[in-house]
C-alpha cells in the first residue's frame, strides 16, 4: 500500500513539514522489509516501518530533524539489539528525508479565462495555490497537485484566512467583489502584493472609493493594477498569465533578500545532540549517525 503517497499530497497541499522515513536496508530479522515507507509530522504520523523501538526512535529522530532549521538527509544503523533492545537480532539502516512545502504561497481569486491560464503557468512552479471562485462548477475538473480550489464563503472570511506572506491576485468576475477583496486584502501589510486585474481607469475608480471609505492612503498605495511585468504586452490570456507570473516571481525574490532582525528575547534553542548535531535529539547512543 502506498498510503504516505496520499499523505505527502495531502500534507503538501496542506504547507504541513514532514519527514519521509525509508527502512533502506534490511539485515538479518527485521519487523519490515527494506523500501517500507512512513511519514512523520510534529503531530501525526502515517505509515509504519514495522513499530516497536525502531519506529520510536526513528519518529524521535523525524521530528528533531524537523526543527533543526535546514539540517538534509539523516541515515540512522540501528543494530536493533545492542542498540534498541529488540529481540529480532537483525540491523535496519533508517534513512530520514524532510519533506518541506513550498514557502511561497499565492491566492487567486477567479477561475475566468485569465484565472484559468494563469493557474496553468504556476502550476509549472514551486508555490501553493490557494484558488477562490464564488460559482460552483467554475473550476476545471482536474487540478495540478500544488493547487487547491474551494468556493469562496465572503471576501472578508477568505481574505482573513490567508497566511501571512499570500501574494493575493483579484480578478473575479464581479467588480463588487473585486472591490470587496481589495478592501479586505490592502489593511492587511503582511500580504505582500495585492494585485487587481483591470485597467488605470478601474484603478482610479477603485482608489476613489476605498478613500472615500476610509482606508489610509499608505494601504491604498499598496494596490497594483494594471498587474503584470510592464512592457510584456498582449491581451490574450496566456499572454497576461506569463506577465502576471513574472511579476509575482519578482517580488518573491524580492523579499527574500530582505533579511528580517532577530527578535528580542528569543528563547534559547536546546542543546545539540552529541551524535548528530541536531538540537533535542534523543537518538540512542548505539546508533551510528550519518
């Protein structure tokens, strides 16, 4: 059975860090056979590599793994007697690989042509997509995996769910309600790009009235619109998606060179494990570490 397959899709899907855990090799009597499979969250695990102290250990392992910043593949040898106390008497080679979702994360909300092309170019990259449209049946009926598509509740709700660091792309197909996300989405600065589809004019009628409605003028200046790299031309579909994706890629890079200071009074991280450098490892002593 695949199971940690549909886990990791799900975890994915989901911005939840995992730890794929492999029995990579089988020596002797082993609960498992080598190529068995698990996944390991902070908060769950799904799979097995067989139970007893061996999968103890290698969850323990997981989730220190899984806060030590950016720490790469693990691979643990267990001699499962000596080190483990279990009585199979064999030797289990553990190999841990963290499974991190794609930091970057985008909200569009509006599945007409533009929305569907558009959903098709970022397919192709290493973001999640959070898709939005308020008509039921809008969506296409196959989606990329990094995509996830819901009908959106009301814009203020939608809006509020975002994680912090959403690039969000208005462009429904309802000016009301373009309006209703733009307002909700703007007092919001850590929503990095607020993007309206549409025209100068749209944007001078919108600007007009999100300040007639009381937003402070260093939100409304948050809004872009026309969206899309200047000087890329065109109004077919495709076009405008390759435009509005290279600009969203652009200020991705952006703020990743912008290095945020450290916070005040920060805890004390835990000490490192003598066997593997890892803070809060509880590794067995036993186990040789690679």
């Amino acid at each position: 059975m695949d199971d940690w397959l549909d886990a990791l899709h799900g975890l994915r899907q989901a911005g939840t860090p995992a730890v794929l855990v492999t029995l990579l090799a089988a020596r002797g009597s082993t609960p498992r056979e080598a190529g068995c499979k698990m996944v390991v969250t902070a908060a769950g695990t799904f799979g097995t590599i067989g139970g007893g102290n061996l999968e103890f250990r290698s969850i323990a392992a997981a989730r220190a793994l899984l806060a030590g910043g950016d720490a790469g593949p693990l691979q643990c040898d267990y001699p499962l007697g000596p080190a483990l106390g279990q009585c199979c008497g064999g030797h289990a080679t553990v190999l841990l690989e963290k499974m991190l979702p794609p930091s970057w994360h985008i909200a569009l909300f509006g599945a007409g042509h533009v929305g569907r092309a558009l959903v098709g170019v970022l397919a192709t990259l290493a973001c999640r997509v959070t898709w939005l449209d308020a008509r039921p049946g809008a969506f296409p009926a196959t989606l990329a995996a990094n995509v996830t598509a819901r009908i959106a509740a009301a814009p203020q709700a939608d809006i509020a769910a975002l994680p912090a660091g959403t690039q969000v792309l208005v462009m429904t197909h309802d000016h009301a309600l373009d309006y209703a996300l733009v307002a909700a989405a703007l007092p919001r600065p850590d929503l990095p790009f607020v993007g309206l589809i549409g025209s100068q004019t749209k944007r001078a009628r919108f600007v007009a009235r999100l300040a007639r409605d009381g937003l402070p003028a260093a939100a409304i200046g948050r809004l872009v619109c026309p969206i899309g790299v200047a000087g890329a031309g065109g109004k077919l579909p495709a076009e405008i998606a390759v435009a509005v994706a290279a600009q969203l890629l652009q200020i991705r890079d952006a703020a990743a060179l912008v290095v945020p200071p450290p916070r005040p009074g920060r805890a004390t991280p835990a000490p490192a494990c003598a066997d593997c450098g890892m803070p809060g490892c509880t590794l067995a002593e036993d186990a040789v570490v690679r």
